[in-house]
C-alpha cells in the first residue's frame, strides 16, 4: 500500500537506521516491523487478517482513524484514505494506549 506521514519524524524513523521514534528502541523496531507489514499489503483486509496487529477502528471523536499494534502498550495511529492510485494509509503517530 502507498504510505504518506502526516508527522515527518515517523518517515524518518523508517527511512534512517540511526534515527528514534523518542519511545524507545523496542518501540522503535516494532515500529519498523509493522512499516513491512504496511507496505506488504494488498489493502487494509490484509491487516484484520493478522489478528496480532488488533487493527481496528477507533471511536469518538478519533473515528475517522485506525489503530495498529506496536507492542503491548504502543500503538500506531493511522487514517485511511483514497486517491486517484487507490487506497493510502496516513501515518499520524504513535501513542501509549495504557
């Protein structure tokens, strides 16, 4: 899937090896495993077809985003939308969900 970042340190972290999301280096690399998952994907079946990641959609006033596992207390933040090319996710952050 194509991939835009409404938070620009979140490319960064998946582009630089030398780079940290500022939440660790756990974090850090599960952030990077799930960019591979992300950009892997066919659409966002592929993401409630992997149960681990507890994609799902968010409610309040978030229900226009999605949520995806990091780790047990990290999640990352995203939005889907469409564009001439088809669907693109947009990165927005990570949180601590705890």
């Amino acid at each position: 899937m194509d991939v835009d970042y409404k938070d620009e340190k979140l490319r960064k972290v998946e582009i630089d090896p030398n780079e940290d999301c500022g939440r660790g280096e756990a974090v850090t690399n599960g952030f990077r495993k799930r960019m591979q998952s992300i950009r892997a994907a066919l659409d966002e079946r592929d993401f409630y077809a992997q149960k681990s990641l507890r994609f799902e959609k968010l409610k309040g006033s978030r229900d226009h985003e999605r949520s995806m596992r990091i780790n047990d207390q990290w999640r990352l933040i995203l939005r889907l939308e469409t564009d001439d090319e088809g669907r693109v996710i947009v990165l927005i952050e990570i949180v601590d969900y705890h």
